[in-house]
C-alpha cells in the first residue's frame, strides 16, 4: 500500500531527472567532505577535486543539453504539423 503509493508519486519523474538530481547531490556531499578534511586534517585534493568536479559537472551540462534539444525537437515537430513557422 505504502509502496504504491510512492510509486504513484514519482510515475511522472524521469531517469534524467533522477541523474541530474544525483549528481547535484553528489557534488554537494563530495564537497562538504572535502572541505572537513583540509580543515581537520590540513590535507589538499586539488587532483580529485578536479577530477571528480570536471567527471560530475560534465555529466550535468550533457544531460541538460539533451533536455535543451529534445525540448526544440518537440516545438519543431509541433510547429511543422500546425503549420506555423
């Protein structure tokens, strides 16, 4: 019961979503664990930092571009089957 219920909340919700949603969070925590780190234990992850930022950053800017053109893609279509345009 509570299952479906759940379900029926995140029908409409999808897997781009939900990736772009994980790797904001991703970042976020990556960051608050390496910002403890340097301050207790006075040690620098410049290469990991990059690396995993560039990895994540990447990842979001691709998948908001696939959103970017799919979105174009459905006016185009809509335009061209009303004839507008």
């Amino acid at each position: 019961m509570i299952i479906q219920k759940i379900k029926s909340k995140f029908k409409n919700v999808h897997s781009l979503d939900v990736y772009v949603t994980f790797s904001i969070l991703s970042l976020i925590v990556y960051t608050i664990i390496s910002q403890y780190i340097s301050i207790y234990y006075e040690v620098v992850l410049d290469t990991l930092t990059t690396c995993f930022f560039g990895f994540f950053g990447g990842e979001i800017v691709t998948c908001g571009l696939i959103k970017i053109f799919k979105f174009r893609d459905k006016e185009k279509i809509s335009e061209e089957i009303d004839g507008v345009g």
